[in-house]
C-alpha cells in the first residue's frame, strides 16, 4: 500500500477485520496496535464485506476519523483482491474503499494466516501455551516452550485450514502466506488411510484442509462410526466434542486422529519451513477439542520424522491462546 508524500500511516485511526468462513471480527487500531476490545458477527449475518464494516463503524467509529482499513480474509490474495475460499464474501480493496468512504490506497487487504503470521514475533509468552508429549514427556522434562530466533510457522484449523510462516531475514520479519493446507493429504495408519478414502469417494483429490478442519473433523468421525458399524449421529464437529465429553468410542476416535493428523502436518511444516522459533497452532477446532482430549498425541507425530526427530523435539509448540492476534497482526502490517 502507497501513500501520499509525507502521509505517515501510524498517525491514522485503522479499521482493521479477520474474516472467516463463519466468524468476522472487527477492531480499531493506531500505531499497530488496538484500540478497543474486538466485536465478532456471525459472519452469515450480513450480505457482503461492506455492510459488516459499515455496521462495526456506526456503533464505534464516532467521532474518530477513520483513515484507512486493513482487512484480513480466509483466502488468497490474487490481483490485489481476495475471493474467499469457504465463504461467498469477496474483499476488493477499490469497492471496499468506495464504500466506506475512504481513499482507495487507504486498504489493505491480507490473508488471515498472513496476518497471523504478522503477529507471532510479537506474540506474548504467555500467549502461547505449549504442548505437551514427544521426547520430552518420556524424559520427563517440560517441552520446548516460548519462541526461538528462526522462523516461526502458524497453521489452524478453523471452517478451512490455514498456514502461513514468518521468516526472520536481514531486513527484519517477513511474512509468507500460503495455501498448505490445501496440499495432498499423506495418511499413514489404516484408519487414516480410510478416512482418506471416504474423502476421496466424496471430493476426489484429497487436501489437509478435507480431514483438518470442522467438516474434516465430522469426517473422521463419519469413518469411524462406520468403522464400528454405529449410526453417526448429527451435530458435525459439534457431536465429536460433545462425544468425547462423554466418553463415546467413536468420537475419541475421530478427535485423536484429528489430533495425530494435525501433528504431522505442523511437523511436515516445521521441516518445509526450518521453523527453529517454532510452530503455533491457532484456529477454532483444537482449543474445543483440548478441553475433552490429551493433546500429547500431537507433539507425538510432530517428531516423528525419521532421521530429523531429534531436533523437531527442540523445536516449540504452542497453542495460540490471544484471541485476536490476526487484529493485531492486521494492525501492523498496515503500518508497515
């Protein structure tokens, strides 16, 4: 984003959102940082982009001067816009601006993971809350916690599955945002390779995103009532939290698998993106399914790679516990 000569962008009063497929939250922001406590909308609420923001600013935007507008949205930025990918909302920064009644110039628009990733050197060390399990439970020893110096990798899985990385170079942070989630889908043991399977009968090619994510979560659990020859009951990911709670064999199934699954994936990621500072695992799936289930399995299959085991075990990972640091990694990526 480009300003005019002399325009000095921290000054500015920010609009700043991260929209999901089911959620949208909105904040004011100045100097890379918020201003006020986030509101979040159910994002099916509203008909577009425009009229969620324009109902954000009547309620909190009186009497300030709104410069500008930093917009994070679940998909990829193409062309300057973002179609999203699990949602019919569009953010295109010339229509937004019209809209709104700012300069054109005056929006920016980012992935939401890319905003994640904007926010982790930034992140707090009790904003993360680090897993337990892997070679440091068998040692008896704490895991690996807070953040190193290298690059740090932050993947979640919400309505969809996001990645995005931040890599520490010469010149400072630089944020990488990315599609891996939608990356093939690698099963290992034969429940996966059966859940993979029924996937593939339902959508063809088989991403990450189709097994973790919600939908990809009431998958597995799809799989496993079949595997035991149980009816599935309703609720989606809903139903899975609930049955762990009670002790349902099929969802503690489908939620550990869940669990293992995310493992290697983060691991895949750490090892594709030398991610020394670590892995942040953020999104709305993991925290329900932590308070019903032992997530130790995770930094399990996180390690298990082969001759690179032993330093995945060095590596931290943590659960994202800031509920809105893509606000904030918003917030400062506008400022720049």
């Amino acid at each position: 984003m480009h300003d005019a000569p002399r325009e000095r962008r921290a000054d500015h009063v920010v609009l700043v959102g991260d929209v999901g497929g089911t959620f949208a939250r909105f904040a004011l922001a100045r100097e890379g940082r918020l201003l006020n406590t986030p509101e979040r909308i159910e994002r099916a609420g509203w008909p577009d982009l425009a009229s969620a923001c324009r109902h954000y600013l009547s309620a909190h935007g009186h009497g300030l001067r709104i410069d500008g507008a930093a917009i994070a949205a679940a998909g990829r930025v193409q062309d300057g816009r973002i179609a999203m990918t699990n949602a019919d909302w569009s953010v295109d920064p010339p229509a937004l601006a019209a809209e709104l009644g700012l300069r054109a110039h005056r929006v920016a628009v980012l992935n939401d993971f890319g905003a994640l990733a904007w926010s982790l050197p930034w992140l707090a060390a009790d904003e993360l809350a680090p897993l337990p399990g892997g070679a440091a439970a068998r040692a008896g020893r704490p895991p690996p916690a807070g953040v190193g110096h290298g690059h740090r990798v932050v993947v979640g899985p919400g309505t969809g599955l996001g990645v995005a990385a931040v890599v520490h170079t010469a010149h400072g942070w630089q944020p990488i945002a990315s599609e891996g989630g939608h990356a093939s889908c690698a099963p290992e043991t034969p429940f996966e390779q059966a859940a993979h399977a029924l996937a593939a009968r339902r959508f063809g090619r088989v991403s990450w995103e189709r097994l973790l994510s919600g939908p990809g979560l009431a998958l597995l659990h799809e799989a496993a009532c079949l595997e035991a020859g149980v009816p599935l009951p309703k609720g989606g990911a809903a139903a899975v939290v609930e049955g762990c709670a009670r002790g349902d064999a099929a969802a503690v199934r489908a939620a550990r698998t869940f669990v293992e699954l995310l493992g290697a994936f983060a691991g895949d990621l750490a090892l594709i993106y030398d991610a020394a500072g670590g892995v942040v695992v953020a999104g709305g799936v993991v925290p329900r399914l932590a308070a019903v289930l032992p997530l130790d399995a995770l930094r399990g299959r996180f390690e298990a790679k082969g001759r690179f085991a032993d330093w995945l075990a060095t590596v931290p990972v943590g659960l994202l516990t800031a509920p809105y640091a893509a606000l904030r990694g918003a917030a400062i990526a506008y400022r720049g």
